[in-house]
C-alpha cells in the first residue's frame, strides 16, 4: 500500500465521522494516537473531550441540549496496565472488561457489532496499543454492517507487530458524506507519523472540515518509560 498524504485524506473529505490513527513517530521514540469526533446533527455538535483517569470521556458541552446520549456518551480512550484502548464507542469498555478478564482484544469485540443507528449502521472502529519493556505493537478493528445489510456484521482485525518508524494505519467510520453514509472500506490507510506532537494535533484539527469537526484528542508514549503527553482540542471551548 502506497503511504497516503493524512492532511489531504481529512482535507478532501467533508464527512469523514470519526476517524482513528495509530502508529510510530518518525525517531521511533514514540507510540502515536490520535482520535476525532465530528458531527452533523446539533446534539452529535454538542461535545466536548475530558480527561477521565489516563484517558478521556466526551460529556456534553451544554447538558441542557443533550437530545439523545446513547451512541455520543462514552469513553473513547481507556487505559489497562501497558495497553491503550481507542474506540469510537462504549465498546472502549467491552474491551477494557474483556481483556482484565483473559479475553483478547479480538475476543471481547465478539460480543458488539455496528451501532444500532439505521440506514447508516455505522462501523464500530477500535484499536489497541502495547508498550511494554521498550516493545510496541497495535492492533485495529472494524465491525460493519454488510453493504448496509444490518443481517450481517462483517469483522474484520488488523495487527501490526514491530511498526515502522514514521509509519501509521488511519481507519474511519465514513468513505465521504451521504445518506445513508457509505461505511468505510478496505485495509486502514497508510499513513505518516511525525516527531513533533504540536505540528501534529495542528495539522490533524486545521485539516477537518470546519463546519463538523468537534474535537480531537492526541496521545504520544514513550516506548522506552511508557510515559505520555496528551493533547485535546475542542471547538467548543
């Protein structure tokens, strides 16, 4: 797979939904996260990300608002022992349950299909990362409907051993806009990581498209301490 430019991927889509990306700084120093949210109805627009423990929880921004919490309340990040968990759903939980019980993250996300949201069905979109004893690897998920068909739910797990440096996997819930909007398709994308955290978090959040983005969250590791910092940004701040 040939490795894809992640500003004009996020540029040149409008809709994208939410979108993951994990991968390896370009110095090889650093594991590499990175979470959106973005939203076209008024309650998906009405939140924020906070810190939660070692990771975060989106909360509404103005409660008063919050139509329906059900599919935008959640947990995105979660962190157990030497794992990072990230996922654009509650499924973070069936995750972090399942794996403190013996589970594999393949194992737990058995349980869980695409949300419940007809005609779009959208994709439950979840990735894994271990550092440990300056080791890293990743690991990333989708369960989608099949073509729109709510019947089936295609699963499907990629893991990545040892990964290269400068080198990340971006997987979303959306090809583009529509309705109903089309499911992602095909193997998470290539794409490059690089060393500066700032740079980054600002060319991932300049990148979305202005009128849907809501908030993003960047996590860089220390693969040799297992040490992180941690960026959030919320457009309503």
């Amino acid at each position: 797979m040939n490795m894809l430019s992640l500003e004009n991927e996020l540029k040149e889509n409008a809709y994208p939904g939410r979108g993951i990306v994990i991968g390896k700084s370009a110095d090889g120093k650093s594991a590499v996260c990175a979470y959106f949210i973005m939203g076209r109805s008024s309650n998906s627009r009405n939140r924020v990300f906070e810190v939660e423990g070692e990771g975060i929880r989106t909360q509404a921004f103005d409660p008063s608002k919050l139509e329906d919490p059900s599919l935008i309340i959640y947990a995105p990040v979660r962190v157990l022992g030497n794992d990072t968990i990230v996922t654009n759903g509650d499924q973070t939980d069936t995750i972090y349950d399942g794996m403190k019980d013996g589970l594999t993250f393949e194992q737990s996300l058995r349980s869980r299909e695409f949300e419940p949201d007809g005609p779009n069905y959208t994709p439950r979109i979840s990735g894994i990362m271990h550092v440990e004893d300056g080791k890293y690897d990743f690991a990333m998920s989708i369960l989608k409907s099949n073509n729109g068909d709510p019947d089936c739910c295609n699963r499907y797990t990629y893991t990545y051993d040892n990964p290269k440096n400068g080198e990340g996997r971006f997987i979303h819930t959306y090809m583009h806009d529509g309705n109903p909007l089309p499911s992602f398709e095909g193997e998470p994308k290539v794409v490059s990581i690089p060393n500066d955290m700032e740079a980054f978090t600002e060319m991932l959040w300049n990148s979305l498209n202005e009128e849907n983005k809501v908030s993003l969250f960047v996590r860089y590791i220390d693969i040799a301490t297992g040490k992180y910092e941690t960026k959030i940004i919320n457009k309503n701040a």
